[in-house]
C-alpha cells in the first residue's frame, strides 16, 4: 500500500495512539506501585503491540522499533524471566514520553524521526542482556516450565460425553507465523473455522484471552467433530499465517497442557475489515462458537466528529435561538395570536436541538484530570517529596472549550501544591504528620455550573508573611495592614507578581502567577475561591460554566444601552429606596436582611451619564465574587432571555469588564458584562 492511500487512516492512527499512550501512562503509575501486577504487565505489552502494529503498518518505522523494544523487555517480564527494577520503570517512562512527542510531531506535519528513537531501544536490549547475563532469564524460564493447566473435571465429562455421542475429540495446536501482526484476528478466525466443523470445549489460552493476545504464537484448541481429522487439519491450516497445526486426539482421561502461560491482554481487536470484537465473554465450553460468531456481529456504535464541526453547529444553534428570539419579538409586537402556537413549537424543537448539541460537546473532565497522576509522580520524585494523590469525580462533563482553557491552570494549581505546599517527609515527620503529603483534586456538579477543587494538607499560606510582603511591596500601608482580616490577606496572593518564597524554584510559588490563573478561570465566566490555614494545608476552588456558547442572562439597562450579566454570576435583584443607601467611608452601602451590602453605580464604572436625582427606587443586581457580594445600582431590569456569547474580536478582546457580545431579538448589539472585572473597579 502506498503513502497516498494510508494518509487516509492518518487522523485515526493519532487518535487511537494518543489513546492508547495515555492508558499506558496510567498503567506506568500502576505498575510502579505493583510490580507483581501480572494484569498491568500484560496490558502495556498489548498496547505496546498494539502501537507497533499500527506504526509499522502506516509506516513509522523508527516508533515500530521502539514499541517492538518495549515488547521484547514486556515479554520476558510476563514470562518471569526478568524483574523489572526502578530504573526500568523510569526507562520506559522516557519511552512513554518519546512516542508521545513522536505522535505530536507526526501530528504537526513531521515524523518519528528523534534522538531517543535510536537511544532508547538500545537501552532496552541492554537491560535485557543484563539480565540475561546474571542468570535471572535462565531461573525465569525453568519456573516458566512449571506452569501447567489440566482439563477440570466438568471438561473431561464433556469429552465422555461428545465420544458417547460419537464424536471424535481433538487437542489441537496451533502456531501462529512470527511475523504475524494481528494475532487475535488469526486467532479469532481460526476459533470461527473451527466452530463451524464441530463443537469446541476449550480453548488455551481461553477465548477472552485469545482476543486479548495473551499468548505467544501457539494456542490450543479441544474440540469435538464428527469431521475426518484431515478435513479439520487442512480447513485450520489454509486460514492465512498459520504455521502449524498439530491434532492429538484426546480420551476423557487425558490432561490438556496449555501451550502457555495465559495473560490478559488484549482490550479490542480489529478484524481486517475494521469491525471491533472487544466485550469479554463468559466462559464455558458450548458458548465459545456463539461468542466467536457474536464477535463477527458486533459493529461500531459511535463515531469520530472533528471538534471544528462540532463548533460550527454549535454557531448554527447560536443563530437559530437569536432567530426565534427576534421572531418572538415581532410577533409580541404585532399582537399576532396565530404565531403563538408554532413560536411555542419552534421554542420547543430548538430548545431541544440546544440541549443536545451541547451535550454532543460535553467531555469528562478525565479529559485533563488524567494528566495529573503523572505529573505529581515526576514532580514529587524531583523534589524528593512523598504525595498520594487522590482524584474524585472524573466523570464530570464540561464543555470542550472550557476544559481546553482550564488544562494549563490546574497544571499550575498542582505545581503549587507540590512545590510550596507540601513538605518535606522529613519535616511533615517532625510536625507530626504523616511523611506522605496528600493533594485532593475532585470535581462536582452544582447547579448549572461545575466546581473544581484542589486541595493539599501541606504548611498553608501564612497571613503573618503575606502582610509582611505586602508591606515591604507597598501594596497596602500600615493601617491596611492592621485592620485586614486574615482572608483579607491571603487573596493578595492573588495579585499580579505576589509571592511569599523565600527562593525561586523552576516551578511556581504560591502566589506567582496565581492572579493569571484567577484571570483564566473569570475570563472562562468562572469564579476562584482560595481559602488556607497554616499548618493545615490550602484549598482551591473554581465554579466553571457548563458551556461557553449559550447562557441564560439577565438583560439590564444603564443610561440608554442595554447590556447581559450571565445569571450564573447573579445571586438575586432588589429594589432599594434612596432613603436606605447611606455611606460608610464614601462608599454606598444599604442593609438587607440584617446584612451590609456594598453598592457600586454601574453607570459610573461604565462612564455612563445618568441623572438619578428624582428616582426614588434604585434597582440593584446583586452579584457574588468569591465570597464577595456586591450590588450594582441599574436603571432597568429587562428580563432574562437566553443569549448566544460572541467574541469580541482581537482589537477589544483585553478591554476589562465586558465578556463578549450578543445579538437581542430586536436585533441590538448589547454587552456582555464580566462582573468579576467590574467588581474590582
């Protein structure tokens, strides 16, 4: 097959790669902390198979060698004929990271072609011939020789009972070509074949085991037939890339040996024309033929949609719902009862198409959550830290363009836990803690949003130092500095360059660049909550939107613009008399429900001209900023209407306080407010 004709398959062999290296990054972490996982070992060899495959088959000659090095080492590792030692695990850590970069950079327009594609192999083989050198493969392969499996005893009545039916029963070997690439499509065919000339008892390794490639090159089968042996023998062996088959025909009382140690493996196999036979089955020896024929039947049910495609329906939604709202609007105007009907209709369908685009968007947030393990592995080993990692909540959907944007943040929340959060194990020993440090990440739906949180039990953010830095910066004076509660305090680390570190590190501290990380998640029209006890540790949260395109909002009115606040950041209106604002240190506050709420004039912040003079009833939209509640003073509240967010555009994107534009169903552009910004203004 030429270049020409594989470019086709190119999009999907990166897919399933990136999938399969980032189900062997898990496995890594798994295997680290269990080396006797027989389960784990045999899962990277599969996916580690799997890769070669399909890099060799599209052409990827210098990713092929690497995986095939991998698998050698796996192989002997499953057949206990080599331990696998720290340095092991860290060498095929390094090989994990350079497939990755090979398929980035095959994803970019390059190829596979890097330093570590030739390093790396050779520093595999040469653990193996290290190994092999002490004697450790030669004890391996003499408990390898150990391992039998006999037929039990409901099997052997089986075979009783297939001869008293007059059937001859056969063990039957089969070998597999070396070079063959998808065994357990051979495999799986051979099984078929088999099935359709008699009635199969056994299979060694079992079948499920088959489709998973948990074997070498030779598999048994026991089957009973009332077919010639030489029927079945040269029926089983014109099936392409079977080496050998060997028929040994079996009485009730004879043992079957397994042509090897059975292992898990496998997890989907493809058939040569791409149908997927990938869910276990049970095993048992008169369902074996009707699971192999189940296999054949199997088809996919989902596909593959490019995100662009996605975004571009998700912009057709965008102009359908502003469409209906101008129509709406007309019909409203018009006082066209007719319309009432089939606007509620449409209202309804498009409502529907709404719900369900957004949702074709939704991914787990495990789409970034999976990267972390990883990542607190490396970064704890290099700063000799001991940290347990516990993740909740992976499951949790949020629009793919919001999980895309909060990746890089939460990256950088997990640095600072590990780097200025968690101590050493010799220090957290001597204050009495555990050695090992704990950082917590979960993520929960509540309400119409999604909140993120990150957690550790390490020294915390001390008050004490952070009023001392910001003196020393002149960011507040000594009468602030008195009078700040110790809340008050900790969000300066929120502020742009501030950090409490004694020293630099390559890695983040707390506080340094905290304030882009708070900017990422309001921009995203997400709140960010900090919160930290010393000694205690510090905790993180983020409330994110389900999705960024279309939003129930609160349309205001200031002066003669019309502007949208998402209701996400709306807590509640009011109407407040003039009578009950007063003013403390300048500044307007009234009195709800027992509480003090600050007041801010929109209009002002907006440099709006208004003259509220003869206004008796201000109305007041209430909005929270962390645990900030602030009012601002309006001139109109609208109504709520659904609205689609459009961007700004490059020259007003960094313009603070406004999040974006809509279209209204009278066909104004009005202003989407971003109160987080406004807040501090």
């Amino acid at each position: 097959m030429t270049n020409m004709d594989m470019s086709q398959y190119l999009e999907a062999f990166l897919d399933e790669s990136t999938e399969n290296l980032q189900n062997l990054n898990d496995l890594l972490l798994s295997l680290e902390k269990s080396r006797s996982d027989d389960g784990c070992v045999n899962e990277i060899f599969r996916i580690a198979h799997t890769l070669k495959g399909m890099s060799s088959t599209m052409g990827f000659e210098v990713m092929a060698h690497l995986t095939h090095a991998m698998e050698d080492m796996l192989d002997l590792v499953r057949k206990g004929q080599f331990a696998l030692r720290d340095e092991d695990i860290s060498l095929l850590f390094k090989c994990l990271d350079a497939l990755t970069a090979m398929v980035e950079a095959i994803r970019g327009g390059g190829d596979d072609h890097t330093p570590e594609g030739e390093s790396l192999p050779k520093a595999l083989h040469a653990r193996i011939a290290a190994a092999e050198a002490s004697g450790k493969a030669a004890e391996g392969k003499a408990k390898e020789e150990e391992k039998r499996a006999v037929m039990s005893d409901q099997e052997r009545e089986w075979v009783l009972e297939a001869k008293e039916q007059g059937m001859d029963v056969f063990e039957i070997r089969i070998a597999l070509d070396p070079s063959c690439m998808l065994k357990a499509a051979r495999a799986y065919m051979v099984v078929s074949r088999a099935g359709e000339l008699g009635e199969i008892i056994k299979t060694v390794p079992p079948v499920e085991e088959l489709e998973k490639e948990a074997f070498d090159e030779t598999f048994i089968l026991c089957m009973a037939t009332h077919e010639l042996p030489d029927k079945v023998q040269q029926a089983l062996s014109n099936i392409s890339e079977v080496r050998t088959v060997e028929m040994t025909r079996l009485e009730g009382h004879q043992a079957l040996e397994t042509a090897s140690d059975s292992q898990n493996i496998l997890e989907s196999v493809r058939s040569e024309d791409g149908e997927s036979a990938s869910e276990e089955r049970d095993s048992g020896a008169e369902t074996a033929r009707a699971q192999a024929t189940e296999a054949v039947k199997r088809t996919g049910r989902t596909v593959r949609v490019d995100i662009g495609r996605l975004d571009k329906l998700m912009n057709l939604v965008g102009e359908l719902v502003i469409g209906r709202a101008r129509i709406e609007r007309l019909a409203m105007e018009a006082k066209l009862k007719a319309f009432e009907e089939p606007l509620s209709q449409l209202g309804r369908i498009s409502g529907e198409i709404q719900e369900l685009v957004t949702k074709l968007r939704m991914v787990p947030v495990s789409f970034v959550f999976d990267r972390f393990p990883r990542l607190v592995r490396d970064l704890s080993k290099s700063m000799g830290k001991e940290v347990r990692l516990t993740i909740e909540g992976k499951e949790t959907e949020l629009d793919r363009t919001v999980i895309d944007e909060i990746g890089d943040p939460m990256v950088h929340l997990i640095r600072n836990c590990l780097d200025h959060g968690i101590e050493r194990p010799e220090d957290r020993k001597s204050m009495g803690k555990p050695r090992e440090g704990e950082v917590y990440i979960a993520a929960y739906q509540e309400g119409n949003g999604v909140i993120i949180e990150v957690r550790d039990d390490g020294k915390g953010i001390d008050p004490a130092k952070v009023r001392a830095k910001a003196l020393e910066k002149g960011i507040i004076n000594r009468d602030e500095a008195q009078s700040m509660t110790d809340e008050e305090l900790i969000r300066l680390v929120l502020l742009p360059g501030f950090s409490t570190a004694e020293e630099v590190t390559d890695l983040s501290g707390r506080g340094v660049g905290m304030d882009a990380v708070k900017s990422k998640v309001e921009s995203l029209g997400g709140q960010f909550q900090i919160e930290s006890k010393v000694g205690e540790g510090t905790r993180v949260l983020i409330r994110l939107p389900l999705t960024l395109a279309i939003v129930l909002a609160l349309l205001i009115r200031v002066g003669n613009e019309t502007y949208a606040i998402s209701l996400e950041n709306v807590e509640e209106t009011l109407l407040v008399n003039k009578d009950d604002i007063k003013y403390v240190h300048g500044t307007p506050v009234t009195n709800v429900r027992g509480e003090i709420l600050s007041l801010k004039d929109l209009a002002s912040i907006l440099g709006t001209e208004v003259n509220r003079e003869v206004i008796e009833e201000h109305p007041v939209v209430v909005v929270r900023s962390g645990r900030t509640r602030i009012g601002f003073i309006v001139d109109e509240l609208v109504g709520q209407q659904e609205i689609v967010i459009k961007p700004l555009g490059k020259l007003l994107a960094k313009v603070r306080g406004m999040a974006g534009a809509t279209i209204l169903g009278d066909g104004n552009v009005a202003l989407i407010l971003d109160v987080a910004s406004l807040h501090g203004r």
